[in-house]
C-alpha cells in the first residue's frame, strides 16, 4: 500500500476511537489479494476486498459503485481515503450518490464530527462540522503518521462487477513516468527548484544534488508552465503536498501556493540570493 494509504488507515484509526465504531478497510482492484494480506493488521474490524476484472484500471464510475459496495458490506457510515489524485476524482461522486457530506484534505479529526481542514492555500485552517448521517472525506496524507499495528483483521470478499461498456467513460491507456528517484511525496529528501535556476539546463543541478542525496525532485509551477520540466514534478497547491525530513527551495520566492505544498517539510533549506525568498 502506498504511503498516502496508509495515512487514510491511520485517519480511519483516529476517527474509529473518537466516534467508538468500527475501522473498515476496502481494497478495490483487480489481483489485489496482497494488498488485503498487507493492510489487515492495522486494527481493522475486517477487510473487504472488491477484486473483479472490471477495476482493472480506474474509472471514476466503476470505482465509486466498488466504494458503495464495500460501505454497504461494512454498514458503514463513513467512507474516506488519503487525499490522493485518485480519492479526490472518485469520492466526490461517492458522497454525491451516498447523498452524504464531504469534507476534503482533513489535517486533524476533532471529534466524531469535527475536522480541521485547510483554506486559503493553508493560510486559514478552518474547523468544520458534518451534520448528516452519512459522511466522506479525504485526509492530507503529510499530517497522519503511518498506522499502528495490531490485530488480524478477517478478510471478506464484496461481490460486485460493472458492465465498463455502459459507463460515459472509457479506458484508453495508461503512461507511467519512471523513474530511479523516489516520488516526491515519499522520499525523505526532496530538492526542488525555481524560476532563480535562470534557464531549463540548469535543472540538472536540481537532479544531481537529490542523486547525491538519494532524493526527489520537484518544481514550481512556473517552471513547469514554461517547459523546463515536466508537469509532473510540481509541488503546490495544484501539485503535489510533500512533507520530507529535508526540503531544498533552490532559486524559489516562496509564494504561498507553492508554500502549501511543502510547509509540513520538516527540516527547509531556502538557496536564494533574495533575502525575501
């Protein structure tokens, strides 16, 4: 399970003890047998796997019907996940057809009903209340340690399959970016670079000293806008949040959407020659 997963556990864990339910787990996939094997020690009361053919590849369609079904499995009230691409394309939908309240990007559960989130591009953390029966939500995967073990949680298969070819989307293909360099939001040490950097060849500076370090890399969104590099690499607020022991802002202002992408870093290096960086 990827790291953001984990910290959807362990949110699922702190809401279960202030509400005194139960934590569900639901793996939805295709040959996701090991997953439900590596996710079922972590104090959950059963883990339901919705393993079919049709969830091969993500749709946002199918994957909402897996999410309802695995909830309707659980009797769940709750449905959440890590804040990921993926739970913020799909979950929108689940509330919409659960007709349940959302909250997204949670940073602290308050009480069984209560959640703190950000605002502003994290300048405002406002705390929030869900009122309905039914709620979901997702939760910032930097602001949740990994889970704590403990338990054997029985694994259930939910049946349930989707006819793809009645759905208005279709899959077409799927490209990864590889790469040998940690992914930004799990490496411990992430350089990241700016318009300062002056030209596209000079992020090769960026790439080596994340190599001498056993890295990531990441980017301002101007950078990216201007074709340096790929979209991919960006951290902000329409990018990816990163939370490492150790941030490089090499050539960066520091405006504050590219701040809400990285203030959680533990330890931040500013290399600028602007004193206002």
């Amino acid at each position: 399970p990827k790291k953001a997963s984990l910290a959807g556990i362990t949110f699922g864990q702190q809401l279960s003890a202030k509400t005194g339910g139960e934590l569900h787990l639901a793996v939805i996939g295709s040959g996701v047998g090991a997953v439900a094997e590596a996710v079922k020690g972590y104090g959950a009361a059963k883990v339901h796997v919705v393993d079919n053919a049709c969830f091969e590849n993500y749709l946002a369609e199918s994957f909402t019907t897996a999410a309802l079904a695995a909830a309707e499995a659980a009797g769940a009230s709750f449905i959440a996940a890590g804040t990921t691409s993926t739970s913020k394309d799909f979950l929108p939908r689940v509330a919409a057809r659960w007709g349940a309240s959302m909250a997204s990007d949670i940073l602290e559960v308050v009480d069984a009903n209560k959640f703190k989130r950000p605002m502003w591009a994290g300048n405002v953390v406002a705390t929030i209340e869900l009122t309905s029966d039914k709620k979901v939500a997702t939760a910032r995967p930097t602001e949740f340690d990994a889970p704590v073990a403990g338990g054997d949680a029985a694994i259930s298969a939910v049946e349930c399959s989707v006819d793809l070819g009645s759905l208005k989307t279709s899959f077409v293909s799927f490209k990864a970016i590889k790469s040998e360099r940690p992914d930004a939001t799990a490496a411990d040490v992430v350089v990241s670079g700016g318009r300062g950097l002056k030209a596209a060849e000079n992020y090769k500076l960026i790439e080596d000293l994340a190599d001498k370090l056993g890295g990531g890399v990441g980017a301002t969104r101007a950078i990216c806008d201007a074709g340096w590099v790929p979209n991919d690499l960006q951290i902000g607020q329409t990018g990816k949040v990163v939370a490492p022991n150790l941030y490089f802002a090499i050539g960066i202002s520091g405006a504050i959407q590219h701040l809400a992408g990285m203030k959680g870093s533990k330890t931040i290096v500013a290399i600028n020659k602007d004193e206002e960086a």
